[in-house]
C-alpha cells in the first residue's frame, strides 16, 4: 500500500510536468493536478448482538492531491491521495483513574491516508461532473476520547490498517476561457465503508464500517 501511495504521488508529478494537449475535434483537453480540501463528517455504522445501529457525526477535516485525466468524450479518470479524519461520537462507559466508571459522550477518531480511484463524467464546456469508484485507505492513527473527562487513549494496534469502501460525489469547477489558467471549484462526496475496521480483539463485539459526507473547495492546474 506504501509503494503504491509513492507511485501515485510520482505520477502525479510527472504528469503535472509533461502534460499532454489532445486537440479533437478542436476541443483542448489536457492532464490537471489539484490541490483540495475541506469539512469531513464522518460516522459509523455498528452491527452487535443488541442489533444495528449508527453513531453520531464526528467533524474533522481533509486534505489531498488529484489528477484529472482526460480519455474521451467528457469522461475522465480522477485518482486522488487524500489525508481524511474519520470516525464517530457515541455515549459509552469511560474507565476513570480511580477504577470507577460513568457514561460519558465518547469521540473514536481514525485517521486515514486514502486512495480513491474514480471515473467522472463531466460534459464538455461545463464546469459541472459527477464521479465515483472504490477507494482503499490506510490507518495512520486511531484513538478514543471523552471530551470534559479525559482518558485519551491510543488505540490504532486494535483496528485494521486497512479500509475499503467506495465514493461517489458531484463537483462543480468554474470555467476559464485559458485553459492554462487555475480552476477553482466546489465539491461534495459520500464515503460508503464495505469493510470491517475492528481488527480481530473487537470483532467479538461486533463489527464497524466507516461512512461519511465531504464538503471540499479545490483548484486544479
């Protein structure tokens, strides 16, 4: 997954350095790389013996890098490497330094570095494009916390590294008549997790998937 992730981030660099102008049909179409970034709400969906249920938004935050591939006709090919916040708010037991326990609003945050690899359709001389594909993220950091109480801890070696999952969303990136010219633009995405992250010490409790909606601002060069 390592290797993968730097070969992306090296393609994306020598496409940004060598792009090709395609002139079909007069129509000038060439390789972008962006930059976005914005709001995650993330949450959780749980499946236990007790039944199925989902959790409260966590908000966090995403960064990453695209590219915008041209191949025919209004379609393109987007991978992305993003840095995305995920995870979820719940009420729970919190374990207090004294031995005793009491219910506490509790927020697990998983951090993941994601790979998505989408197709969009985007009609020629239009601003506006729709995407979606599978996307496969890698888990840099996992630990729960009660806000007002304490006892943050680290919890990262419980979960798998691994997620899959997929995402669809709508983009909107204003026209420029130069089309050397920066792009700015507005998005909105939805996470659906396909995988259990509960590794295999919570998997006796049951199992949780990753979802979430994404508002992102972006420009692309």
């Amino acid at each position: 997954m390592k290797r993968l992730i730097f070969s992306l981030c090296a393609l994306m660099l020598v496409a940004a350095a060598d792009a090709q102008v395609r002139r079909g049909n007069m129509i000038t179409e060439r390789t972008k790389i962006g930059i976005q970034g914005g709001l995650s709400v993330a949450s959780q969906t749980f499946a236990t013996l007790d039944g199925d249920w989902s959790s409260n938004p966590r908000y966090g935050g995403l960064a990453g890098v695209s590219l915008e591939v041209p191949i025919k006709n209004g379609l393109y090919f987007q991978p992305e490497l993003n840095y995305v916040n995920m995870g979820s708010r719940y009420n729970g037991e919190v374990a207090l330094d004294n031995g005793k326990k009491e219910m506490a609003q509790l927020v697990d945050n998983f951090n993941y570095v994601q790979l998505p690899l989408m197709l969009k359709y985007r009609p020629l001389y239009s601003g506006f494009g729709i995407f979606g594909g599978p996307q496969v993220g890698l888990l840099t950091h996992m630990n729960s916390e009660a806000p007002g109480v304490g006892n943050k801890k680290d919890f990262t070696n419980l979960y798998k590294k691994y997620d899959i999952g997929g995402l669809v969303g709508v983009e909107y990136y204003f026209p420029n008549a130069d089309d050397r010219a920066p792009q700015f633009g507005l998005g909105l995405r939805a996470q659906i997790g396909f995988t259990d992250v509960n590794g295999p010490s919570e998997s006796s409790y049951g199992s949780r998937r990753n979802n979430g909606i994404q508002l992102t601002a972006g420009v692309r060069f």
